[in-house]
C-alpha cells in the first residue's frame, strides 16, 4: 500500500507511473489527481479524510474510505457523526470505514 500525500513535495519528481503500479493506493481528505497525473498517478484506492468540515464531496468516490476522527471529538460527537458523514459526504453506512475511537486513541 502507498499513501500519497497532498504536499507540494509531493509534485518534485514525476513518479506517477510508478505510483500508479502499486494495487493499493490511499490518499488524504481533499486531494486532486486532475492535472497532476504525471508527478501522483490517477489511482485511487482508499479515500482517508477526517470528516472535518472543509472536506469537498467527492464525484468518483474510490472503492473504500476510512474515517479518521480525533479521538477527543469521537467521545463528544460519536452519535451525530454516525448521522452526519453520510449526508456530509453523500455516502451511504456501507461505503465507508468511522475507526472505532478505541483505535483512535491507540493511534494516537
């Protein structure tokens, strides 16, 4: 698995084909593909985002997407969350991944 970042260091090398090869290919919140396809490939895998409230809906939504909320919001908001990301991020329940905040708080 490889997960592209949205930095511009990102965009130094064209890597693209190379990035493209890999089957597993994540990549964060609002990240674009469009334009860059020669420097970050244009596969996608699996969508990371935190649900926060800048996050765009996204046209082509990649065939998995995990959520990654910080553990401190889950314990306050997990409910309406669970009500929240589908409409925010026009999903339904079963296209997306909300990591538990028990592994929140081991991850962090």
């Amino acid at each position: 698995m490889l997960i592209i970042a949205n930095g511009p260091s990102a965009l130094k090398e064209k890597l693209g084909d190379r990035i493209d090869q890999f089957n597993a290919i994540g990549r964060i919140n609002n990240y674009t593909t469009n334009n860059f396809e020669k420097f970050i490939g244009s596969k996608t895998n699996i969508w990371f985002n935190g649900a926060n409230q800048r996050l765009k809906t996204r046209q082509r939504i990649p065939k998995k997407t995990i959520i990654l909320v910080p553990y401190e919001i889950l314990c306050r908001k997990e409910s309406i969350l669970s009500e929240k990301i589908p409409k925010k991020l026009n999903l339904n329940k079963k296209q997306y991944t909300l990591v538990k905040k028990e592994k929140m708080k081991e991850y962090e």
